[in-house]
C-alpha cells in the first residue's frame, strides 16, 4: 500500500530531528513542507536542517529556491504532487514534514485552481502595501468580493493581497474560483501531530531564537536588509531585525519581539491542525510510540 505519512506540529515543537528519525525508519527521503526554509537564503532564521542532518537522509524542498522567486501553496502542489507519485514508484512509504499549515493543505487536500497573477498586478499590489499599509486593499476586497471579505482572516495580509491579487486580475470574486472539493490522491495519507505543553513549548521557542542569534541570524538578516520588501523575507524574525536595522528597536527589543511573535505563530498552528480530527498526537519525545504507529500502520491490512 501506498502512504504518505505527514509529520506536522507547530514550530519548536522538535519536528526536524525526529522526522530524520522516522525517514531513516521507513527508508523514505523528507519531503519538506515548510513555506520559508524552501529559500536558500534563510537556512539560520527558519532553523533549517543543518548540514549533518541533510547528510543522513536525502531532502527535498530544502534550499531550493532563491527568495527572489515566487513561490506559493499552489506551486508547492505541483510539484510536490508529481514528486510524491514518482517516489512511490520505488518506495511504498514515504514522509513529508513541516508545518506550513497551506502547503500540507495542498498536498492532502488540494488547491483549487487559480488564475497565474501577472508580476505587474503582483508588484502594484505590493507596493501599494507598502506605502500605504492594508486598509485600502481591504477596501477593495470588501467591494470586489464581500463573500471572501467576511471569511477572510484580515489580519492576514498575503491571504488578503492574493484575494485581491485574483479580483484585479479576473475582474471576478475571488471566491468564484473557490470549491472547497478535497482532491483524491494516489495513496493514503497518515498524520502525525507532535504535541507538547505550552509553557515547554513556548520554553523551546524561546531557546531556539537566542541559539539563532548566537549562530548569526543578526548578520544574515543584514545581509538581506537591503531586498527587505520582498515577500518571501516579510515573516517573523527578519521584519524584527530589520526594524532593528531601521532604528525602531534595539536589538533586545527585538530579540524579544522574534520571541513573542513565534509563540503567537505557534498557537496559530495548534488552532489550525486540532481542527483535524484525522491527526494522531505524541509528544515528540515519546519516539518510539510514534514509530510503532507507524509500524502499526505500514503493516495493516489494506
């Protein structure tokens, strides 16, 4: 039988080193689904695999984009699908792991087609953004699309731009193209969740930052200061550093905004993933049980 299990979590909860594990387990490469660690120029402030632990199990979607291209959930299921079916062509059982709440989606569920956005109306867009900030755009969701404008999360700004992105571009609601089918795949799909207290959790997050810092975050952030407008840099700890850079907080305020901001990250992943109720829970540090899970299911009757 073939399975895709899908090792899922909020961020520090102890995702990376025990999927190597499982990888090992299965004889399966990691097939990653992380939105920030896919840009080769981030590997400290997404705490991407380090090199020792690419070298004990093959990756994919690690490193392999610059951050100056676009890249969204929809791509992400394009070739991640594809990848999927060709691997399992050899290898019944296979892991994918990360916690991008989207491109999970994309590869269990599916994402509804899209119209291609123009770099034009992308670019305008975001500038716009920039100078003028999110109100006006939500303006203009509420006139375009008042059906997406009342489901939408409007603290949510990409989820905001690109229903705007899709109106501009169509002339048509973004929710016209939105059918919210579950798309069939070609395997079964097994979810681990990894789970740990909050006050552990929110402990771990904040080791983790002051270890980056250690490593040089400060100066990889730096180095990208100067392309600081780009999407793919507009996520937490490098908006901080380079408000830091600006002049706006000192880099204890900083530091601790990066914290603050990742613990309210991480509850936004708990929210997501315990609405599904298909996700098996453990504590990372219990691997054996997770691995006889697996076991458990890798060797059931189909």
């Amino acid at each position: 039988m073939k399975i895709l299990f899908v090792l899922l979590g909020p961020t520090g909860v102890g995702k990376t080193a025990l999927s190597i594990h499982i990888a090992r387990h299965i004889g399966s490469p990691v097939i990653s689904a992380d939105s920030r660690q896919i840009y080769k120029e981030l590997p400290i402030g997404t705490a991407a695999p380090t090199p020792g632990q690419l070298n004990l199990v093959g990756h994919y979607f690690i490193a392999t984009h610059s951050i100056t291209d676009y890249y969204s959930a929809s791509i992400f299921e394009e070739e991640a699908i594809p990848l999927i079916n060709k691997l399992h062509e050899s290898q019944p059982h296979l892991l994918l792991c990360g916690g991008s709440m989207m491109y999970i989606d994309a590869v269990c569920k599916g994402i509804d087609d899209m119209p291609t956005i123009t770099p034009e109306i992308r670019n305008a867009l975001w500038e716009q953004y920039s100078r003028e900030g999110l109100s006006p755009i939500l303006e203009e969701l509420k006139k375009a699309d008042p059906v997406h404008y009342h489901e939408v999360d409007r603290m949510n700004h990409r989820r905001v731009i690109h229903a705007v992105e899709i109106c501009r571009m169509t002339g048509k609601p973004y929710s016209s193209f939105r059918t919210n089918r579950i798309k069939e795949r070609p395997f079964k799909i097994c979810k681990i969740g990894l789970t740990r207290e909050r006050p552990e959790l929110f402990e771990r997050i904040n080791r983790r930052v002051d270890e980056m810092i250690n490593e040089g975050f400060v100066e990889e952030a730096r180095h990208l200061y100067p392309m600081r407008k780009l999407n793919s840099l507009n996520t937490v700890g490098y908006k901080e550093l380079f408000s830091y850079f600006d002049g706006i907080y000192t880099l204890e305020e900083a530091v601790e905004k990066i914290k603050r901001n990742t613990r309210v990250y991480a509850r936004k992943q708990i929210t997501w993933f315990k609405r599904d109720p298909q996700i098996k829970w453990f504590n990372p540090d219990n691997k054996e049980d997770v691995i006889s899970c697996i076991d458990d299911l890798r060797y059931a009757a189909p």
